[in-house]
C-alpha cells in the first residue's frame, strides 16, 4: 500500500525537525531581516506589497526561526503569529526573540491551527505552502482569513536542477542540502501557477498578481512565484441558464441544513456551490422531494416531519417561471458523501462567515430569505414566506 498524503506531510515535518535540530546544534548564524525577502535572492518587493499592518492581526506561516515575524512586528507595529510545525526551529525562535512585543510564537501543525484560531487580516507565507497538501490547507486558510482579508505567499516553480511544476495535485520528492554533507527529503507539490489559481479560486479566494523570482546565479534554476491574493468581501452568484426545463421541472426544492461544522454545500459540475435539492416528482410534497433528493445527492437521511418550509420563491429567466420551494433541514443522519451519478458533489460544511463565491443563484436566493443579513449577491426573486426559520438540530 503507498503512503497516503498526511505519511507524506508526516515524513516531511519530521525531515524539517531534522534540520532544526542540526542548525540548532551548530548555532548556524542568521542576520536580522530588514526587509521581507520572499524569493531566493534579496531582490523583489520588500515589504511594500503588504500596506499598512499597523494593528492588524497577522499570520506567518512556516515561520521557521521567525526572522520575518519578528520584523513585521517591530517595523510596522503588526501583532503577529508566527507558527511553524518543527519544535527545533521554533525554539531557535523563541530563544532568539524572548520578548519582542506584539510576536507570539506557536508550535503547532498548520491546518490544526488554522481551524482554531480567530481570523487573521493578513497571512504571510514564505516558501512553505508546498509542504502541504492543498485540499487540505487551503480550505482551513480561506476559513482563517477575515472577509476582505489578504494572503501573501511564496511557492516553488523551478528548482536548482530546472525541474519544472506540474499539472496534477501530487507532491514530489526535493533534497534539502546540509552543511555537513548531509541530505533530507522532503516531499513538496509543485504546481503550476494556473492550478494554484484553480485551487484558490475553487476554495473561495481570488489571485491579485503573481509575481517570478528567480535566482541570481546563471547556474542555477531555481525560480519562485508570489502569490497576492484576497478573500472577497461579498459572495458572488451564477445565473441560471435561460434553457426552458421540462414542464415538470418548473417547481423545485432547496434545502438547508445548518450543523455545528456550518452550512452543507456541495459542487455542481459546472463549478458552482449549491444547496442540495431538485426538481418536485409529480406525486411527491414538497417535504417528500427533499427527503429525496437529500438522500439522492449526499447520503443523507431526514424524515419528512423534519422539514420545515421556510417560503416559496418566484421569478423567471427568459420567458420560464421559476418556482423554488426554499426548506430547513432540522434532523438528519448519516454523513454526507458524494453519489454516483450525481451532478452535484464534494460535500463540504461551510461556516456562515467564510462561505464560498460562486453560488448557485437560486441556492443564493433561498440562503438571504432564510438569513437575510447574509451577505450574498444575486438576481432578485420574490418571496412569500411560510413559516419563520426555526433553530437547526441534528441528530
């Protein structure tokens, strides 16, 4: 059996644990940073790319000995979390910063701290985004940054050899070199600049820029791509297609189910975030279709007493009249899962702060008749309420 990815996360946070202990016990000597150097050589943006951080909450992720945290905290008055998951190089780190205020320095694995942290105004990460795998951090980062928040980081592109990125999700293995004539693997997801665009887009944040940094020497390779990147504001909408449906189809559901990990969205294949729901069988209540379709889509089993109708939503896309029965979901079971056949999938709780772009229009229409505080755009609908939202439940 291969190793699965967190064998692969483990394997590399031990080689850097490794590292920390060998530069800790030669005392290897680091200068102080006057400027953030994101890329291999001392060229690059600086510091001005970041704007004012005075007072903002911010997050160095892989600090390694903090060098650049500790700067952020003393030259722009930020309060900064520097975080890192080998133990050596943060007691390089504390050791060497005991008291700098507005720092605080954390051991601790990457996504474990990001799920419980309270959300960041900036997030700097300096070469380490590809020791992770992707599905797993970005999510947790996108959950961790404020509405409006910004990230910043630095990945690999090209190494020293001119061995370039690629185009799946799948790490590879990389040599960091020691002083002592020693090696370490490490294994890193090198990717192209369009699928680290892909991958953030799809967990709900947006590249600004992306900048090349290469190294100095003729000889050697190694080139570097920095990320700007910002978590929108606001929740954008897909419309929906102007193809009339079948005479049927005219009338459909939309459920919401609100758990403690947040609200369930899924994927539909064009790349939207929905609510799960469908189209209303000829014969079935609306509370039948919901159950069924609940079932159909995610796995999951509700009784139809545990539905509740929140109101009917009307409007119309060309010359079609578009009827959509929005719900809340107050008891369920199971755990959701992707379906075969299904159109909609990856299944994902989603927290009612950090919810995703992209949405489904009528999904969005159904999420601010039930929350109307959300803060979610879309073509406007009527609605005619049923019954108040009540409190969600599971079992």
């Amino acid at each position: 059996m291969g190793a699965t990815v967190l064998d692969i996360e483990r394997q590399t946070r031990l080689a850097w644990e490794a590292y920390g202990t060998h530069h800790r016990r030669r005392g290897t000597p680091l200068p102080e940073v006057d400027r953030i150097a994101w890329g291999p050589s001392a060229d690059g943006p600086g510091d001005g790319i970041l704007g004012d951080l005075r007072g903002l909450r911010v997050l160095d992720l892989g600090c390694g000995p903090a060098r650049h945290a500790a700067h952020l905290a003393r030259a722009h008055g930020a309060r900064v979390e520097a975080v890192d998951a080998s133990r050596p190089q943060i007691e390089r780190a504390r050791t060497r910063y005991p008291d700098v205020p507005g720092l605080r320095l954390v051991h601790a694995d990457a996504v474990e701290h990001l799920g419980t942290t309270a959300p960041y105004d900036v997030i700097v990460s300096l070469s380490t985004f590809h020791f992770l795998d992707p599905h797993r951090l970005l999510p947790a980062l996108a959950t961790a940054l404020k509405p409006g928040g910004r990230l910043y980081f630095t990945v690999l592109h090209t190494n020293s050899a001119g061995d370039g990125p690629t185009s799946t999700v799948t790490p590879r293995p990389e040599v960091l070199h020691l002083a002592d004539g020693d090696d370490l693997t490490v294994h890193m997801w090198v990717l192209t600049p369009e699928l680290w665009e892909d991958l953030l887009v799809q967990y709900g944040l947006r590249v600004q820029g992306i900048g090349v940094l290469d190294a100095p020497q003729e000889d050697n390779h190694a080139s570097y791509r920095l990320f700007e990147v910002h978590r929108p504001a606001r929740i954008t909408a897909r419309p929906r297609t102007a193809k009339p449906p079948l005479a049927h189809a005219a009338v459909g559901v939309g459920a919401v189910l609100l758990g403690p990990r947040g609200l369930l969205l899924g994927r539909h294949r064009l790349g939207t975030r929905e609510l799960p729901g469908g189209t209303v069988e000829p014969g079935e209540s609306l509370q039948e279709a919901v159950v069924r379709e609940l079932a159909e889509e995610t796995g999951l089993y509700a009784d139809p007493t545990d539905v509740r109708l929140l109101g009917m939503l009307l409007d119309h896309v060309g010359d079609v009249v578009r009827v959509t029965f929005g719900t809340l979901v107050t008891r369920w079971r199971g755990e959701p899962a992707d379906q075969i056949d299904e159109s909609v999938g990856d299944w994902r709780w989603w927290p009612l702060d950090a919810l995703p772009p992209e949405l489904f229009e009528c999904s969005a229409q159904i999420l601010t008749a039930w929350r109307p505080d959300l803060p979610i755009d879309h073509a406007p609908a009527r609605f005619t309420p049923v019954t108040a939202p009540h409190p969600p439940t599971t079992a």
